[in-house]
C-alpha cells in the first residue's frame, strides 16, 4: 500500500484512496456548498474513514464506528469516488444518459438487459439501440468496488447531498439508481440473468446492478421517512422499515473484509429512527455477534423465517451455530417466505436467556424421514446445468394411490424451481408467487436439453475427447455411438412418468428424445450460439456429418447462449436461483422435497412453529431429542403425507 504523510507520520493507505486524494482537490463540486457561521468552506475539509479512524485500536474503531451515522447526516455532502476513468467510462455513462432518459418506455419494454441482441424490441419502444459493447461498458460501471463495500451504505443513504465522481466526471446518483431498477425489473419480468455473465464462475453470481438498485430504493425511504416523520411524528410507516433482517437481507450482497462490519455497517441506518443507538464491539467474538443478530431478528419479526437464510456453503463459518445464517457469505439463495408451512401453529418468541445463546429451542412435529436422496456431489455452476438422471428416479419412485395419482413430473418441475417464477424470487409481493403451467412447457423443452446434453457427454468420453480442449468450435466425432446404450435408465424412467402422467405429462417422452438426438438440425440449434447482436451465426458443417456418417456434441452441458434455450428461459431463471446448494430427496417416498446437499436418507423433515418453510434436521443425541447440524429451510412438493402428527414435540438445533 502506498504511503502518505498525515500529522507528520507515515500512514499507508489503499491506492484507490491514493487516487481519491489526488483527484478530488482538484475536481469542481457541480454545486459547490459552503460551511455556515465560518470562512472555510466545506471543499477544505475532507472525512475518510480509512485515515481518521484508526484502525489498529480496536477501542477507538468501536467508538468512531459508532459516530459514523451522525457524521454522514450532519455531512454538508458525501462524495463518493468510484475510481478513476478507464476506456470504457465514457461508453457507460453515455448508456447510462440514455436508459435514465428513457427510463419509462424502457419498464415497459421487452428489452433484455445486458444482451444487445434484441434490436426489434428498441425500435418497438423507440429507444435508441443500446449495443453489446455498450451494455459491456455499462456492466463495468456497475462493477467499480465502490458498489461492493459494506460501508457504503452509510454513506449513500444517510447524506442528504450525495455526489459522485467517475475520474473527474460527475456521476448522477439518481440516474445511476433508476436505471439499476429498471434493469433488474426487466430481468425479473423477463426471466433472464445477462447480467450474471460478466461474474466469474468462481464468484456468487450477483446481478452486476443490483447493489445500486438497493442503494437507490433505500435512498428512497430514508427521504420518505425523514418526510413523514415531520408531518406526522406517529406515522411509522417507512421508519419500521430500517429493521436488522430486512437490511441484512437487502445488503447482503455487499463485502466486508472484517465479517463483524457485516452486522456493524448497519447500526447507523437503524440509529436514525431507534429508541436507542446500538454501537459496536469490535471486541466480542464473530460467533456471539452473529447469534445476538439472529435472536434479536425473531424477536422483531416473530417468526424463525430469518433461518431460511441458513443455507449451506462449503465456505460457511464453522464456528458458527447451525442454526445461525453466516451473513459474511457474498451472496445466497434463500427459501422465500411466501410458503405457509407453519399455518395454525402459534409461534413465540423467547425473551429469556442470554442474547447469544448458541442453543436454540424450537416446537414443531415431524413430517417424517428422508427415504432417498439425489445423486449431486457437487454444488457448483457448471454442475447446475449438467443433467441429473436421479432426478427421474425420484419422482417416478414416488408412492400413487393408482386410479387419480399426482402428476409426477408437474411435482418434478414445481420442485426444482420452488414453485416460483423469476419475478418472485426478485420480490414476492410483486409477482405471483405461483408458477403457471407455461412454466411446466418450458421445463421440457429444459429437460430434454439437459439430457441430450449428457449424451453428448456419453460419446465424447467413449471418444476420449474433451468438449473444452477447442474453444468456439463444436467437436466432431468419427465413430457413430449410441449413448442411450448407457443411459437406458433414462428412457426407461421417462416412459414410467409418461405412463403415470398421461396426456398431462411434462417430460419428454423417449421417443422425443430419440428423435431429437437423430435430427441434426435440432442439434445445431442446441449447440450453436447466436451472435452478440442475436442473428444467426454461420457454421460449417463437413460432408461426412451432413452426410451422417459422422457428428458434432458439445462439451456435457446445456449451452444458455443458444436461441434453443431462450424457449427455456423463464423456467431455467427460476431453477437456477432455486437449486443453490440443494438437491433433491423424498420423504417416506411420498413427498419429493429440495434440500441441503448435506441431507441424506435417515435425516428428518419438520414442521417448525414460526418456520414458514419446512426444515431438515439430523439428531445429534437420541437420548435427549437433540437435533441439530444440517439445519436448513426446504420446499416440499404437491403430494402430502398421510395422517397428522400425533403429538407437537420439542427439539433443540444446536450445534
């Protein structure tokens, strides 16, 4: 880290903060404010936390962390700097300038974010065409570290004045926000997740705007509130929103190298409309900060749902009580709380005991145990769009009563993506929490790719061929080779469904899926992308595969790019913020349910009070009931179990 002299000593700091100090002196504020009662104006004094609070002396950054929400209020301004100019900066503020001055005909619209390749739906809603090298531009606006950090927060929505700079280019906040909102409203409408693509696959895969989008609608409330608050001091409308789990859950996705901060960064937001100011200990352990959260979140909610946000990751603190959501994680994909489980079960939260009690006692009654568990070893990117053939063994493994059974592939699809659509997963109030059938038709044009795909993977192992080793070109193999030589299982559970479903089934059948394997031209469509600007691509194709003697695969997975897979899109959007670290099992091999991918057979599956969603646990003591470890939110399918629970017993998760 670079060095500078404050007060006479060396201090190192971060060369982002470096460039900061070395732009902003000499960068014209668009309406310059002065400071009252005095001669020095507020242009002379600049507040960094970096260098103003020391961060060695864990005393003083408790107490100076505790100022920072009267210092970003009292604040002439807050600047924020969002690093210097790049080549792509002009691009992107230039998009930016006409999406925010378009920004209604652009909600209404059919237009992809971040694709570039829909320049119909531009001329539909006469907006001037926004390229992929613009979108791209764009993107990299949005991904500037400033949109990432924790401590951002503060001093985006407290501030009444809020200025930005890009290098030496005012940045218009309000600007910046609507279009984020815009952009993330149309992904969730559309079903699509371009934005996605610019986070590498080793990253949680965070819509590149959606920061910003958050900072924007906070920004918004706290206006409201301060607002409402001077009309009327007993409307407690939108201060009622700056509650610990609704920030937790909406800033997320923001990073904090001191996990601590994660809860830390928040209190100033609460503070503003509190009885009284929470202030931070740095002292305390990460464990103890974290389970005081958690336990404070139920209180003000009533409700356990803050445990649906307990999913499992293999970067997930073991320090931690199982039941408490590690909320230093990037990102997650929680349950939703729109599911009514717990209906008719009185839930009440516990004000005894210590704020950080690692145990934690619960009611509820089982529904019953895993009786199977799906085949996924790994919970990766790549591994979501690679077919799972246990996922046909489940559900046609499911118990009927014969004459009018369920529909096992419609419990199939429901499952996979939780019942709900894209939208619900952006905002549940908003959009239909219930997925309609239209849903259900695009899963099988999804399944069908999904298996075909892993035929491919069938023949380019018998071939001994890697799909990656040539990048842009499709593999080409000799030897013609039947992959369901080997995947007879597939077409065998395909048919048992179809057989079971009737006319009203969601699956391919197997002769569909022959056929399709047999078609070239389906194949190329499959495996062909389209161009940056959605027109067709051209591909040669040689004369022994034209003439069948030979054939082209892909690399083992569904390929999203292609104009195929649009038809999916919808239902693969919903899947894929679904599926996260779970797979699927069935309980007593009458409920298909999605779940940790830690779950196995023997583990229970219960009804909680104040849980909206059910929860799988695993019993650590037999002799006293204890249950802990995986404890984790699950969506369970159409079928139910027989019978009611005889009795509500009490269990504890602990560690």
């Amino acid at each position: 880290m670079p060095p500078i002299l404050v007060n006479g000593q060396i201090l190192r700091i971060q060369r982002n903060l470096l460039d900061a100090l070395g732009t902003i002196p000499n960068t014209p504020y668009p309406e310059p404010p002065t400071l009252s009662g005095g001669s020095v104006s507020a242009n002379d004094l600049i507040w960094a936390d970096a260098i103003c609070i020391n961060q060695n002396d864990i005393d003083e950054k408790s107490i100076q962390v505790g100022m920072m929400d009267k210092i970003y209020s009292s604040a002439v301004f807050v600047l924020a700097w969002l690093g210097p100019e790049d080549v792509a900066t002009d691009s992107g503020l230039n998009t930016l300038g006409v999406l925010a001055q378009n920004i209604d005909k652009f909600r209404q619209s059919q237009i992809v974010p971040f694709s570039g390749g829909d320049r119909e739906n531009y001329e539909a809603s006469d907006i001037p065409f926004v390229s992929w090298d613009d979108w791209v531009a764009l993107a990299s606006v949005y991904q500037r570290q400033w949109f990432r950090r924790a401590w951002i927060v503060q001093e985006a929505v407290l501030p009444q004045k809020l200025i930005m700079y890009c290098g030496k280019k005012s940045v218009s906040w309000h600007h910046l926000g609507i279009v984020a909102e815009g952009l993330r409203r149309n992904e969730a409408k559309l079903g699509t997740l371009q934005s996605r693509s610019f986070i590498p696959q080793d990253q949680v895969a965070v819509a590149v705007e959606w920061n910003m989008a958050e900072i924007y609608k906070w920004r918004n409330i706290m206006a409201a509130a301060k607002e409402s608050l001077g009309l009327d001091p007993k409307n407690r409308k939108y201060q009622d929103e700056f509650n610990l789990e609704g920030l937790v859950h909406c800033f997320w996705t923001f990073h904090a190298s001191e996990p601590k901060d994660k809860i830390f960064s928040l209190h100033g937001l609460m503070n503003v409309f509190g009885e009284s100011p929470l202030r931070p200990d740095y002292r305390r352990s990460l464990s103890s900060i974290y389970t005081e959260a958690v336990r404070q979140m139920m209180l003000d909610s009533g409700t356990l749902d803050i445990l649906l946000s307990c999913v499992e990751s293999e970067h997930r603190r073991p320090e931690l009580p199982s039941w408490v959501p590690d909320f230093s994680l990037p990102g997650i994909n929680t349950f939703r709380d729109s599911f009514e489980a717990d209906k008719g079960l009185v839930y009440q939260a516990s004000e005894h005991g210590k704020p950080d009690d690692p145990v934690l006692g619960i009611r509820g009654f089982c529904l019953g145990k895993i009786s199977q568990v799906g085949t996924r070893s790994e919970a990766t990117p790549r591994d979501k769009y690679s077919f799972n053939p246990s996922w046909l063994k489940l559900a046609s493994s499911l118990k009927t009563d014969g004459n009018a059974g369920p529909i096992l592939s419609e419990i199939l699809w429901r499952t996979l993506c939780m019942d709900m659509s894209s939208g619900s997963f952006y905002d549940g109030k908003k959009s239909n929490p219930q997925t309609s059938a239209d849903l259900g038709h695009q899963f099988r044009i999804f399944l069908l790719l999904m298996i075909l795909s892993a035929a491919d993977g069938v023949v380019l192992r018998e071939a001994g061929l890697d799909g990656n080793s040539t990048p842009g070109r499709l593999p080409i193999v000799d030897e013609i080779y039947d992959p369901f030589e080997k995947m007879a299982s597939v077409l065998h559970d395909l048919d048992a469904i179809a057989t079971n479903d009737g006319s009203e089934c969601y699956t391919p059948t197997s002769e569909e899926v022959l056929a399709m394997w047999s078609s070239l031209r389906y194949t190329v469509c499959r495996l062909c992308p389209a161009s940056s600007d959605g027109s067709p691509k051209d591909i040669y194709l040689p004369p022994e595969v034209m003439g069948g003697k030979a054939r082209i695969v892909g690399n083992g997975t569904v390929d999203s790019s292609t104009k195929l897979f649009e038809k999916c899109q919808g239902f693969a959007t919903a899947y894929d913020l679904a599926y996260g670290y779970r797979h699927l099992f069935t309980v007593e091999d009458r409920c298909l349910g999605l779940g940790p991918v830690s779950s196995r057979a023997g583990d229970e599956v219960w009804i909680v009070s104040g849980l909206s969603t059910p929860a799988v646990l695993r019993r650590v003591d037999e002799s006293a009931q204890g249950l802990g470890d995986e404890a984790l939110g699950v969506a369970l399918g159409k079928l139910t179990l027989e019978g009611q629970a005889a009795k509500v017993d009490i269990a504890s998760w602990e560690r």
